[in-house]
C-alpha cells in the first residue's frame, strides 16, 4: 500500500477525512503500489521535538511543523512562475525545455508524499513502508526539501545567485535537517532535489546549485581561517555532513554506493529510532522494494545486512560491532546498532563483492599485508593523510599523527597500530602480532591512501580464521585477489 495526499475530487468519498488548506480540501488517497501513483512530490524536512495530533489519525503524533512544510511546499511549487524566475531547465536557454519543465515540475506538485501522514501508523504496514523508502523517493518526480525558517537569507541569496556568507554557514550549520539519518537518504535517492525555506513562498532553488555555492562557501571559509583537515573536521561537524551528502549526491547512485559508504555517512546522523538508523540506509543503498516473507519481522540491522547479502555487497563487516561465534559466520556482525570503522571520511568504490557459504565467506578483492618495515613510498602516503609535508618525520611519529586524525574522524580502535611494509594498520581491538597474523585490505571499498580491511590468522587450510577488523592507512596496490573467511 502507498499513500499520496492529493487534492479531493469528485471521486473522494463524502466521509473522507481531510485537511483544509488555502480553501482546498486535501485527502489521503491509497495506492497498491508506487508504480501505480500519479507523478507527485516528496517532502523532505526535520520534524523537531513538539509534536501534535494528526489530522487523519487523533492516536497519532505528527510534528508542529508538518503543515506549515506542506503549506509552504503547495505555495513554492505549484508556482509556474517560481520554477521560470528560480529554476533552469535546459542548458542553452531553450524555451520549449523551459516550458515543459515547469509545466512538469507543477504537474508533479499536485500529490505529495510526507512521512507524517503518508507512513502508515501500525505495523505491519509501518516497517514494510520505513523498507521501502529508497524506492518511494527515487520515484517521486521531484523531492523539494523544506530548511527551517532561520536558513531564509541563505536560501534568498542562492536563490538569488549570490555568494553564500560565513553567517549562511553558521546558520546552517545549527539546521537540524543536516543531521538527520532520513534526510541524507531523501535527498540521494532524488532524481531532481530542490531546496526551499518555510514561509517563504518564493525562494526555490536547485539541489545542484545549494550544495554547491555551500562547498565553494566552505572552501572560501577554510582558506580565510587557515584550516587544515584536522582543524575542519574538529570545528564544523555538520557542515562536514554536508560536505558528504554533495559527495554521495553527486558522485554515486544505487548501483555504486557501498554500505560501507552509507554507514559512515550515517553514523554521525541523529534518528529517534535505532531502527530508523537502518532502514535509512536500506532507502541509500536500493531503490528496489525485494520483500521476502518473514523481512517485517527481521531486526531492522539484521534486514539490513540481508539487504546487503542481497545485492552482493559485504562492505557492511567493516564495523566496530560484535561478531557472531557461529562455526563459518564468525565475520558476520551480531544484531544491534553498529557503525563504519571510520565514520566521517568520503569513501570511495561501489561493492565488496563476495559470497556466503556455510563454512565461510569469500570475498574478490582484497589485497594481503605481511608484517614488515614500512618503505619509503608507504611513509610517502601515509604522510599525505595527516598533510605531513616534512618528510622528515619517523615511521612513529607518522603513526601518531594518522591516529590522532582518526579519532577526529570518529575510528573507536583499540590505537595500537601494526607496521607493514606499505603502511599502518590500526587494529579494533588489541592488536596481535605472531608469525600466522597478516591483514587483508579491501581494494574495492577505500580511500585515497588505504581502506577498511580484516585481521586473520592463516592455517593450515584456504579458510583464514577472522580474529579482527581495522583501518589500512598507506600505499594502495593495483590489483586485489581473494580472500576467505571463517
């Protein structure tokens, strides 16, 4: 079941609950599917803490700011002449392009999705629906985020062309929309994502173009304040948030996005339900709804994790969670909330392809580190992580600097560290050195200078044994090779 709010017409039943709004009666209309949907909106906006009664259900809470969202998006959107002044919809100025993109983008703004009153309230129709969330949003039209308020001037001058100030940034930095799990996967998932601001029924403004003037705002910031990477990363959390929705928004689809990517973008997003946390990132990762009978009743992180199996993609091991003592599944993260080894550092591949057997998994492309002095060129990229120019500065002191830097960026490992010949590798738990221990480094799933990658003690047969996980930080080969895990 999929639920629109639309405008009542001559096929509304009489009965019908409604809300009223500029004099129109607008009602809850159902659908068997979203394929089967007219074209339509989605809202996207941060509910706050005060809450009301739902117009359509009395048991149910909805947010204050609800209505006034809606309102605010009726007016913004179904405005031909807010699309024509605000928004371009061709490259060279064509007027037919034009013409038909603002007919289209009002067309679409005649039936909207809005999680207060479009998510069914009981289960099981609530969870399958919080599942299905990648699919809602990449098939609405449009999705038009609604910012509070307080962000009116910096909505006005990017509306308006003009540069983003250092009060814009500050302004926005205290959005609670930046935040929040549900709307990082709401605006990735947008095939078309604009930003406008409550109570102002002119200012629209194109995702493209918002994200953008903030990252040019940012860059103009960091130069002005003298900020290096660690300065930044410590000072503007959220606008660090920001940064990395642009990069995914841009970057990845459903097809490239990892869950590795996914759960460090997530980890730092704030959710009233743990459950929430999960299903947001189920919506990141797939726009396809593959229910399986039984799915309803999973754990959220556990239908997570099958959602992954699912896709092909076991970049999720990559966590600081407790691991299963299951015979063959010891790699395998226990239920409950986890979170990425590194949560706030872009990410860069598409899967970590694999496959599960009943006395391991096999993952493609990893690459194997023996322990071993570093070389000169795993200290020349282990340097370019913390912006150590010195080159003068020794393999300990390199591994200082790297683990101060992964603190900042959320790493909760043990701080040990183990010496390979290409790099560092910083363990979860205390770190083991022996003859048999060596560490397999994802090739796929990483960043710039190394990845997320497993501790294993080898035996005497192909299955290594999992004994940790951890953070690679050095000299990436060109080429990974398989590896498998009991």
């Amino acid at each position: 079941m999929f639920r629109l709010l639309e405008l009542a017409n001559h096929l509304t039943p009489p009965d019908a609950s409604f809300i009223e709004l500029f004099e129109e009666k607008w009602v809850i209309k159902e659908y068997a599917q979203v394929s089967d949907a007219p074209e339509f909106t989605c809202i996207s906006y941060a509910w706050g803490k005060e809450t009301a009664k739902s117009p359509f259900c009395v048991e149910q809470r909805i947010s204050t700011r609800t209505i006034r969202v809606i309102e605010t998006a009726i007016s913004v959107s179904q405005s031909k002449e807010n699309w024509g002044r605000n928004i371009s919809f061709s490259q060279d100025g064509d007027l037919l392009k034009e013409a038909a993109g603002q007919a289209a983008a009002v067309n679409a703004s005649q039936a909207f999705w809005v999680d207060a009153l479009c998510v069914p309230s009981d289960d099981p129709a609530r969870t399958v629906c919080l599942q299905s969330m990648g699919e809602i949003f990449s098939s609405a039209y449009q999705v038009l985020v609604v910012l509070r308020e307080q962000c009116s001037d910096a909505i006005q001058n990017a509306s308006q062309a003009e540069k983003l100030t250092s009060s814009d940034l500050s302004i926005l930095e205290k959005e609670d929309w930046v935040s929040r799990v549900w709307t990082y996967q709401e605006a990735v998932n947008s095939s078309r994502l604009y930003f406008g601001v409550e109570g102002n029924e002119d200012a629209i403004v194109s995702g493209n173009e918002f994200l953008n003037m903030i990252m040019t705002a940012i860059d103009v910031y960091k130069a002005a304040n003298n900020l290096n990477k660690l300065a930044w990363e410590k000072q503007s959390p959220k606008l660090r948030s920001l940064e990395r929705l642009l990069a995914d928004y841009m970057m990845a689809d459903f097809a490239t996005r990892s869950a590795y990517q996914v759960m460090s973008v997530m980890e730092n997003r704030c959710s009233e339900r743990v459950g929430d946390h999960f299903y947001a990132m189920v919506g990141a990762i797939t726009n396809t709804t593959e229910q399986v009978e039984g799915d309803e009743e999973l754990e959220p992180s556990e239908f997570f994790m099958r959602s992954c199996e699912r896709k092909g993609d076991f970049s999720f091991l990559y966590s600081g969670a407790p691991r299963s003592d299951i015979l063959g599944s010891r790699w395998r993260p226990l239920e409950g909330r986890f979170s990425a080894l590194l949560p706030d550092l872009i990410t860069l591949g598409t899967i970590e392809a694999g496959r599960k057997e009943l006395t391991h998994l096999e993952l493609d492309n990893m690459y194997r580190l023996d322990l071993g002095a570093i070389t000169s060129d795993g200290l020349k990229a282990a340097r370019w992580f913390v912006d150590d120019k010195s080159e003068t500065s020794s393999p300990d002191d390199v591994a200082k600097q790297i683990l101060k830097r992964l603190r900042i960026l959320g790493f909760g490992g043990c701080g040990e560290c183990l010496e390979f010949e290409t790099g560092f590798f910083f363990p979860q738990s205390e770190a083991l050195k022996s003859d048999d221990i060596f560490a397999a480094v994802s090739h796929e799933i990483h960043w710039v200078t190394g990845g997320p990658g497993l501790l294993l003690r080898a035996n005497s047969s192909d299955i290594n044994n999992f004994c940790d996980v951890g953070v690679f930080i050095g000299q990436r080969p060109k080429s990974g090779t398989r590896i498998m895990v009991g």
